[in-house]
C-alpha cells in the first residue's frame, strides 16, 4: 500500500532526541508504506565530518559558517539501504564516529549550516511528494521547522537509561557513559538559538521505552493511514 495524499505524497515528520529509536522506526514505516526515507541527522553529521576533515575549528562558529556551503552533500533515500555522500565519497560508517558525535551538536547550532541544510532537506521532500508516494523524515526539528505542515507528526520519546542501553549496544560504549553524552546532547539540542529540539502542539508524543520497535512502526503506520484517509488526530499515545 503506497500512503498518498491529496495533494502528493504524504509527509511523515519525526522528532525527538538521539536514542529514542527515530531512525529504526522511520526505515521501518518507510519500507512498510513504500516510502522514501530522510536521516537529516546523517546531513548534519556529514557536515561535521567535512569540517573536521578539512580542519575547522567546530568551536568556532564564524569558522563553521564560512565554511557551510562547501560540502556537497547527497542523500540516498531508500529505507533498505539509505546513502550518505560528501563530495562523492561514501561517509555512511564515517560519520558515525566517537568524533563526529562530539563535535556535530557544535556545528548543527549554527544558522547558516541549518539554512542550507533545511533547503536540501525541504528540496528532498518536494521531490518525493512528485516522484513517489511520499516520504518520512526524521530528526530533530523536522515538525517545527523542516516540515511543519506534515500531516503526521510524531515526536518520539524515551527514559535516559532506555536510550542509552540502545544505543550503546549500536556503538559497543559503556551504557553510562553513553546515558552521559546522550543528556549533553539532549542540554544542547534544546537549547540553541537556531532550531532547538521541542514539542509541537500538534505532533503526537510517542513514548517508546516500553515497546518494541515492531510495535513502535505499527503505530506510526496506523497514524499514517488514518492521516491519508483523512482521518488522523493529535493526542498523546
């Protein structure tokens, strides 16, 4: 079943913090709804790898910004198989480095990376409303800036201790000390002046940490169906 809308494909837009299972529920509605797929996550942390590859200071905002539009960043969008290039080359395990977490809520904080990013990321969406049955978006500001006007808005949630037992078992870390990051991050992304990760009004809190990931994409196709039928609703899940 391919979710459309009325006026092109649908747009599923999810936010919430790092661990809370975006990404693995994203690819799961995705592929169950033959969707394309967008990990912004992945474009600012391809940004932060061309900085600290080409050595500017990530501390440095003015140095940061200076230096936004030169990486040139392309997304693949299948949720089987989703690509990350910078400049041609393939960055996907890259970017995913101990170094790259460190330094990419210093470089996403600035206005001019998030600029040009939101517009790669908004061209990403027009072009799977036109060419496919829609998309699902995930990061962290997709509801409030990327995509306010998705039909489905989702902001996913979970305990510390559940986030960080996930994703220390992604990376191999100490679950402490990656609770630890995981809450620098959560301080960080919440509070900078460009973009903060926060709630909607209108966007569907999930909280995970009791469910599997089965029945987390179960839900967020439900939500999807009933919004291209035309009959989704806001409220806490």
């Amino acid at each position: 079943m391919s979710a459309q809308g009325s006026a092109g494909g649908v747009v599923v837009a999810i936010d919430g913090p790092s661990g809370s299972g975006k990404s693995s529920t994203a690819k799961g509605v995705a592929s169950a709804r033959d969707l394309w797929y967008l990990d912004t996550g992945a474009m600012y942390r391809a940004v932060t790898w061309w900085m600290l590859r080409n050595e500017v200071d990530t501390a440095d905002p003015a140095a940061v910004a200076a230096s936004a539009a030169h990486p040139v960043i392309t997304m693949g969008t299948d949720p089987a198989a989703p690509t990350v290039q910078v400049d041609g080359r393939d960055v996907a395990r890259e970017i995913r480095t101990p170094e790259v977490t460190t330094h990419v809520s210093a470089v996403s904080a600035v206005p001019e990376v998030r600029e040009r990013l939101v517009a790669l990321q908004r061209d990403i969406i027009a072009r799977a409303r036109r060419q496919a049955g829609g998309i699902v978006v995930e990061g962290r500001d997709i509801t409030t800036v990327v995509a306010p006007d998705a039909p489905v808005k989702i902001y996913l949630t979970a305990s510390a201790e559940a986030r960080a037992h996930r994703r220390s078992r992604e990376v191999s870390a100490d679950a402490a000390a990656t609770q630890a990051d995981l809450l620098r991050r959560d301080r960080l992304d919440s509070s900078r002046a460009a973009s903060p990760l926060t709630r909607t009004e209108d966007a569907i809190e999930l909280e995970t940490t009791g469910l599997s990931l089965d029945e987390v994409i179960a839900i967020v196709v439900k939500l999807t169906d009933e919004a291209v039928a035309g009959t989704g609703s806001s409220a806490a899940v």
